[in-house]
C-alpha cells in the first residue's frame, strides 16, 4: 500500500508539473493577428543598395537576382490612420533556410523563411503615430538556395489600416511604378489675340537632375518640348508633334497624315515615335545642368501657302547664351491653328527611379500675340494623372513656390505633402519680357 500510494502521489505531482509547463509555453506562443490585406511587391517594391543615401541605387526586382545582402528590398504603402498596424510578408524559398532581416518603423528583427510554397510570415506589430507613406525593408543574413527568398506582398492588418491603405494594384503596376504625372495648364489673358509664340523658362532644383525624368516646358494642343535625363551619361532637348491619325504604332500612319519635317537644327536627331500617340521626334543630345535655368521658345502658325496644315518650330538656349539653337519645325496636316492648350509636365519615365524625388522650377512664362504684344502668363491649373487621381500613387504636388516667385512641380519620392488636383495657382507678374531679336532666329 505504501508503494502504491507513493506512485499515485508521483503520478499526480508529474501530471502537475506537465500542466505547469503547458501553461508557460502557451503564454509564451504569440498569435499571428489578423492580416488581411495584401500589398503586392510586383507593382510596389524595388531593390536598394545604399538606401537613404545621396548615393542610393535602386534596380526593377524583376530585372535581377537577391543574392547580394548589400540589396534591401523596399516596399512602399501609404496608411491614412494612426494607430496599431500588424506587418507581415508572404514568402517562399527555393530549398533550405534563409535568415533575413525586417526594418520597420525604426524597429529591427530577425526571421527565418524555410517553406518552398507561399507562407505568411509575421513580423510584427508597429504603433503609427503619423499617416502617410512608409517602407518594409527586408534584407538577407544567410540562403542555402540561389536567391535569399521570394517575396509575392507585403501583408498588413489592425487599426492603422482602417482609414484606407494606398498602394500600387495590378491595374497601375507599370504606370504606377513609374509615379504620378503632374501639370501645369497655363491660362492665357482674355486681352491677348490668337497665340503666335510661348516662351517658358526651368531651372531643375541641384540633385533632381534623376534619371528617367522629363521636364517638358512648352506643351500645346498638338505636341511638346522639354529636356530629359536619359541615362547616367545622356541628356537631350525633345520636340515632339502628334500626328492626327490616332494610333500608338507610327507605321499605322497613312502618308497623308505624317507630320513633315521642314528643317532641323545642327546635331538634331530626328525618327518617329509610337507608344503615348504617335507622330514626329526631334531631340538634341545636350548635357544641360541642374541648377541652371534654361529658355524654351515655340512658334505656331498655319502653313503659308498650304490648306489646313500648321507648322511648329522650337528652340532652345541656356539662360546664358543670347543665341538660340533651333530644334527642329514640323508640318502637322489636317490642322488650321495657332498655339492652343499651353501646358507644361514634369513626368517619369523609367520604372526603376519610380521610387526616387524630383521637382522642378517652371518661371517667367510669356506668349507673344498674333498682334506682336507679349503677355505675361502668370495662372495655371495643377492636374495630375490618372495614377494620381485614382490614388494609386499620391506623392505628387506643385503650384505657386513662393521661395521662388514662380510655379514649380514635384513627383515620386513617396512624399506625404500631397497637393490638390485641380485647383488654380498665381504668382506675382515679373515683368521681365524675353529678349528675343525673331529676325535673328536659326
């Protein structure tokens, strides 16, 4: 009897310490919270190496492979609420384990991925304490496969979210990795006749110079002309006319409805263009400077001597230079008009700086009358895009820059300080008339 009570009194003390345990470990389990909504990386991040710094790089995911841990993959959304938010990844790896390393909110951890199928994988919850854009950053430690991991989206749940969360969704993949396309559509003085030239100035702030960017000075109802940033070693002054017929393959044209070149500039490059409309290229290869400020003219009047054909001719000079270079003038056919819808645009055309800022300074713009008056234009309408109006992206904002007595345009970035579409902006008249001797024009 003693021996078998001594058992049963073990038995309940070992039953016990199993309980004892069992509690501790369940405390010590951290339930993964609801996350529900999913930001896709595909439209949403880019590879960084040396993020947050004046010499970032920044590449497509798709474009290489994660096997330098130098490489933060950055994903970017946008909450409108304060409060908790629950952050999480869904991710695979091609074989073994891989140690990576999550950077949120200023907060650090470590996590490992060891699944060959999509899993969800937390990584934590954050208290928001201001909306607007913020950034996963995932870095990798240690991979046995090729790559460090597959990342499909960015998972997010809790408070924070209930306001609204902005992101790039498969509709705008391209277009929004790209960023917002801004605008400035000028309004002409009722006094003024029909328009005969547009004259406009930009000064592209110092390290805003990024590449993919056009800044496009002189836009009107049949074309534009601006300067871009190209590539790290090209630079160019473009002057572009539709063509009416409405296609996005210039091959399509019928030979009725091509814009003609009349004549060219030295050095001008001159092809068709297709993609965005289709219709006549002219761009001269020109390394133009951030900091400086650069003088855009266009001239547009209907053809001499021809039924319902109109020519435009652009030049360009640096702020410095009293010549001017032409650009090139076109013959657009089936048109009868003078310059019509003036505008400018600051856009981004290359995917992989998407996630880089730039502005731009638009100052001192003029139109010369049919009469011969000049007229200063000192309104214009900021508008935006549908990747801004659909909310897909709103780092976006320009109008009147008061540190510049002009109107300027910013984009990309994710910036917070987002600016109201379609609403009218002034700057204080300048008075200072371009110099131009039109008898000294190339």
């Amino acid at each position: 009897m003693k021996i078998t009570a001594y058992l049963f009194i073990s038995m309940i003390f070992a039953l016990l310490m199993i309980a004892h345990v069992s509690c501790n470990e369940k405390e010590d389990i951290k339930p993964i919270p609801n996350m529900g909504l999913k930001i896709p990386t595909e439209g949403n991040s880019w590879f960084f190496m040396n993020p947050d710094s004046d010499n970032a790089q920044v590449m497509n995911p798709g474009s290489m492979s994660w096997t330098d841990p130098r490489l933060v993959h950055r994903t970017y959304f946008r909450v409108e609420r304060k409060g908790e938010l629950h952050v999480g990844i869904k991710a695979r790896v091609e074989s073994g384990v891989s140690k990576l390393t999550a950077v949120f909110n200023g907060e650090e951890s470590e996590f490992e991925i060891s699944s060959s199928e999509f899993k969800d994988i937390y990584i934590g919850s954050f208290e928001i304490d201001e909306p607007g854009y913020k950034h996963l950053d995932i870095q990798g430690v240690s991979k046995e496969s090729l790559d460090f991991a597959d990342i499909s989206d960015v998972i997010l749940g809790g408070s924070a979210t209930q306001g609204g969360v902005h992101y790039i969704n498969e509709e705008y993949f391209y277009w929004g990795r790209r960023g917002p396309s801004v605008h400035l559509g000028y309004e002409v003085p009722a006094q003024a006749s029909s328009v005969h030239y547009f004259y406009n100035e930009i000064t592209v702030p110092e390290g805003n110079d990024v590449i993919g960017s056009y800044y496009m000075a002189n836009g009107f109802g049949q074309g534009y002309f601006g300067y871009q940033v190209n590539s790290e070693t090209e630079r160019r002054v473009l002057f572009s006319v539709w063509s009416p017929y409405q296609t996005d393959n210039p091959d399509e044209i019928p030979d009725d409805q091509r814009v003609d070149l009349l004549r060219k500039g030295d050095n001008i490059v001159v092809n068709d263009f297709g993609n965005e409309g289709s219709g006549g290229q002219s761009y001269l290869v020109y390394n133009w400077q951030a900091g400086k400020t650069y003088r855009f003219l266009l001239k547009g009047e209907p053809a001499v001597g021809e039924t319902n054909k109109t020519d435009f001719t652009a030049w360009f000079s640096s702020e410095y230079d009293t010549e001017w270079n032409l650009i090139a003038s076109w013959r657009r056919p089936i048109t009868n008009t003078y310059l019509t819808n003036l505008y400018s645009f600051l856009e981004n055309f290359n995917t992989r700086t998407g996630p880089i800022e730039r502005m731009a300074y638009y100052n001192n713009q003029w139109i010369m009358d049919t009469s011969g008056n000049w007229h200063e234009l000192n309104r214009a309408r900021f508008t935006a895009d549908a990747t801004a109006r659909d909310k897909a992206r709103l780092d976006y904002a320009g109008g009147f820059f008061s540190n510049e007595d002009g109107f300027y345009m910013k984009n990309c970035g994710f910036f917070d300080d987002t600016s109201p579409i379609d609403t009218w902006h002034t700057r204080p008249l300048q008075g200072q008339q371009p110099e131009v001797d039109f008898s000294l024009l190339p």
